[in-house]
C-alpha cells in the first residue's frame, strides 16, 4: 500500500500529478518532470533530516498512484498531503493510505499530531475528511494556526487529528496498534 518514496515511480506520479483535476490541489506542483525530479530528490533528503515523511501510495499490484507527506515536522505535529491520480479518485484508496500513513507516522516516528488544511474550494478533500471518525474540524480550537494559514485571505479549512483519537478509534474498532508491516523496502 505505501513505500518510502524514491526516484523510481517518478515519471508515472509526475503524469498523474499533472491532471487538472489534481494539479491546483497539490502542494509541491512542479511543471516539467525535470522538476518533479528535483523536488523529489528534496523531498526524500528533507526525510533524512526529519522535517518531512514522504510516501508513495501504491495499488494493489505495487504500481504508484499517489503520494502521501507529512510536511513542516515541528513539535510532533506536521501537516498532511495527500493526492491521487484521477483514474484512481473514487476507488478506495484513500482511506486505506491514511491509515497505513497514521499507524507509522503515530507509532513508528513519533508524531503526536497530524494537521490537515484544506482548500475551502476543494470539497473532494473536504468530504474525505469529514468522513474520518477520529478528524477534528480545528478553524476554533487552533484559531491562531487557523489565522495563520489564511492571513492572506480566507482560504483553508484547518483539521486535527489527535494520536490520542486515532488511537481510540483504533481501539474502538478492534485494530491492534502496532509497527507498520505495510512497507516496502525501498
């Protein structure tokens, strides 16, 4: 379901990143694949230094269509990322790649907090969040994050999600927590 990120898938995820459905909602959009190159080759170096953790979403044969990213690590809290390609929008896969990214990222690296901002424009994301029981909508409990993100106009939805919430939704339902086993060897 998801591996370390790595060069390999670059030429694919570049494709699918570059549908105009998806495009205007990723955040490190990159015009050429050249570039996506280059960002990428940043992005895994920036999870070496701990500032980021940075997956690819895989189907169910291995093959790449989408990434998942916790940016900006400060404090245990970082902010998600998350896209699919189009052909793949609505098939199931984007509540299966969280919870693989929320398992390793809350119990495998020490993240106690995952935030979610989320264009106001963007209801496909709004809906996904929405749908996830442990997901807090934070525009009032995190008000000065909130502004922050929307200081040059009102923009963003701000979401929380609490490893505390996670785990009880986790526990609530019956599934274990416990290190990932999901990953491929990169």
């Amino acid at each position: 379901m998801l591996k370390k990120r790595d060069l390999h898938d670059s030429q694919v995820l570049f494709e699918l990143m570059s549908h105009p459905d998806v495009f205007p909602f990723v955040r490190q959009k990159c015009a050429s694949y050249e570039e996506f190159i280059f960002m990428t080759k940043q992005t895994i170096e920036a999870e070496e230094r701990g500032e980021c953790i940075s997956r690819t979403i895989l189907d169910e044969w291995g093959n790449a269509i989408g990434t998942i990213n916790l940016f900006d690590i400060e404090n245990n809290a970082g902010f998600l990322g998350t896209w699919l390609g189009k052909p793949y929008h609505g098939k199931g896969y984007n509540s299966p790649a969280k919870d693989a990214f929320f398992q390793e990222a809350f119990y495998s690296m020490g993240i106690e907090t995952i935030f979610m901002r989320i264009r106001k424009v963007n209801i496909r994301s709004i809906k996904a969040a929405e749908k996830l029981p442990y997901v807090v909508k934070a525009n009032e409990t995190r008000k000065s994050l909130y502004e922050q993100l929307n200081a040059d106009g009102d923009v963003y939805d701000l979401y929380e999600i609490p490893k505390d919430q996670y785990s009880f939704y986790l526990m609530r339902n019956g599934t274990p927590q416990e290190e990932p086993s999901h990953l491929l060897e990169a």
